[in-house]
C-alpha cells in the first residue's frame, strides 16, 4: 500500500496536536509541593503507627500463646515503636536530601 496524501496529513496533525498539548501542559501546579509535603508528613505518621500496631499485634499474639500477659506486648509494643520511629528517621533523611526511597535504599548507607 502506497503512503498517500492522507497518511502525510494525518503526521502534520499528529506534529500540531502533540505541539498544542505541551504549549497548554503547566510547569508545576501551583500546590503540588505543598501536598507533597503533606504526603510526606502522612506517610511518616502511618509508618510510627504501623510500627506500633504490628508491635501490639506480635505482643498480644504471643503473650495469648504463651500466657504471659503482658510481657512480650510491653516489650514488641516498644520494639516496634523504635522501629516506626527509625523507619521515620530515614524518611525524614530522604526529604532532607531530596531523593526518592527507591534511589536512597540502594546506596550502601541507607541503613545508617
């Protein structure tokens, strides 16, 4: 099949359309480094909360296997708050330092 006078029009308005569209794209939404902030400050209250709760729930669920109530609750309650607030730590971290999570966990020190 011959490319006709169709197929070279059908390039040029592909070519206008994809000019228009990144002439209407803004830069940066007004807000969105508000929200992201935000987001930030979301995530590192669900990761102490997390911390938390996956600490009560180990606790309670071993002291109910072994009877012990509430010793090992206390003890992974806290555990698990140290771990939500380390995890909050290297979160913090990140945002101090401007990269995503995903590029700072690859880095030999992300643990520190």
């Amino acid at each position: 099949m011959a490319a006709g006078p169709d197929d070279e029009r059908m390039k040029q308005l592909e070519a206008r359309i994809g000019a228009a569209r990144k002439g209407r794209e803004p830069d940066k939404p007004h807000q969105e480094e508000h929200y992201s902030k935000a987001q930030m400050g979301w995530r590192m209250v669900t990761e102490l909360v997390a911390g938390l709760g996956i600490g009560f729930g180990i606790g309670y669920g071993m002291d109910a296997l072994f009877g012990t109530i509430p010793l090992f609750l206390v003890l992974f309650t806290l555990l698990g708050f140290a771990a939500g607030v380390r995890v909050m730590m290297r979160t913090a971290r990140e945002v101090q330092a401007g990269r995503p999570a995903a590029a700072q966990e690859d880095t030999p020190d992300a643990g520190k």
